[in-house]
C-alpha cells in the first residue's frame, strides 16, 4: 500500500453487475488503497476520462454497450501507459489471446480471488511507476525448480518432465537449446524419445501459464534447432 500522503493510484472499475461492483470489488480496492470509481458502462468510462484520468482500467467484457475487447483495443491505441486489466467470465485460452492481442496487460477469470486480484493491480502500479512496459520481466524458477515464480508473487507449479524441460531452458538463458538435448533430459534413451511429445509439452506449458496468470511463458521456438528462454 502507499504512503498515505501519496497520490493514490485511480482504478476504473467497469463493471456492469451492480452487486459484484459495488459490494465487492470497490470495497477491496478502497480497502487496499486505491482510489476507485465504478462504472457501469463503457459510455459512462468514456465521459468520466473527458474530465479526469485513470491509471488503471479494471474491464469487464460483457458491458450493455460495448465489447470488453474492442474497448480495450481503443485504450490501447490511445495510450501505452494506461494500465488495462480484463476481468470476465470468459475463461477460454481463445478469449485471453484475444485480451492480450487487444492490449490487456493482464487477463483475470471470474470468480477471482480478491488477493489474486490485488496483486495483479499492484505488480501494474510498479511497473507503471517505475515506467516498465513488459508483462513478463522478472519470470524465474524457484530454488528447488519446481515452480516458475511471477513478479507479483504468483507461482506456476510445475510436473517433473516440465521441471526437466525448464531446467534446461534455464541453464542458458537466451542461449538456444537444441530438441535434441532436450530430449536427452526428458527420457533416458532419447533415440526412443518421440519429438512430437516434447512439442506437446511446451504446448502445453504455455497452455498453463497463459490460463494462470493471462500472460505467455517466453519460451520461443527457434526454426530448425530447438526452444530459446527469453526471460
């Protein structure tokens, strides 16, 4: 929480569900320090930026009037530094890309956790503050390897041949790793080791830290040698 002689961070909440807006999330953010507003509608968000300014826009995606997404869209076009985060029931891995390709920073599922939620806005706050652009610096393993650790504190726990696949990812970051010697780690006879299962695993793995945490594990496919970690 900031200092109380602070400026305090402004959060649109646009929500259209009277109960959910006014009973719960306003109460959470004024309790944690934010200086929230609720809103019920897009038109009613676009009037109230005529005359004042937010740094974080909390967006619902079924609104009366508009699309979630398209306004989103429209935010981002009309400012990087505003913080969007897309808070909605639709949960789909479809739906997050669509988020995150319209300009969410991050993409949270009802019904969310409220300390899930508050950690959210407060990683976005620092990076605001701090003038960060990336969702995604600061990704790492824990010290045993078994979970990826996100910067606002969140975690991503990991199976074993995950754990192996990261490890190795780890180990030279930046640095492509070949599939063969990925393959090595994740069977004792690679020979036998089916190269479509390890394309599934990384699939899958993104798959995972997309539907978690709304944002994309940077591991990145480099043609004709093998996976580059980008963190």
């Amino acid at each position: 929480m900031k200092n109380a002689d602070a400026v305090r961070t402004r959060v649109a909440v646009v929500e259209d569900d009277d109960e959910l807006r006014e009973q719960v999330l306003l109460p959470l953010l004024y309790r944690e320090g934010f200086e929230a507003v609720g809103l019920a509608s897009a038109l009613s968000l676009y009037r109230d930026m005529v005359a004042t300014s937010f740094d974080l826009i909390l967006l619902d995606v079924g609104l009366p009037d508009d699309d979630g997404f398209a306004i989103a869209q429209h935010l981002r076009q009309a400012s990087s530094k505003i913080g969007l985060i897309m808070l909605t029931g639709y949960a789909s891995t479809a739906n997050r890309l669509r988020g995150l390709e319209a300009g969410v920073d991050a993409y949270l599922t009802k019904p969310i956790d409220p300390a899930e939620l508050v950690a959210t806005l407060r990683n976005l706050e620092r990076r605001l503050e701090s003038g960060g652009t990336s969702a995604r610096i600061g990704w790492e393993l824990d010290e045993l390897g078994w979970n990826i650790l996100l910067p606002d504190g969140r975690s991503i726990e990991l199976s074993l041949p995950e754990r192996r696949l990261m490890a190795q990812l780890v180990a030279t970051p930046k640095e492509p790793v070949t599939r063969e010697a990925l393959m090595v780690a994740l069977a004792e006879d690679s020979g036998d080791f089916d190269p479509h299962r390890l394309e599934m695993l990384i699939h899958r793995l993104r798959k995972k830290c997309l539907q978690a945490t709304g944002q994309e594990l940077p591991v990145r496919t480099v043609r004709g040698v093998g996976y580059v970690l980008a963190w």
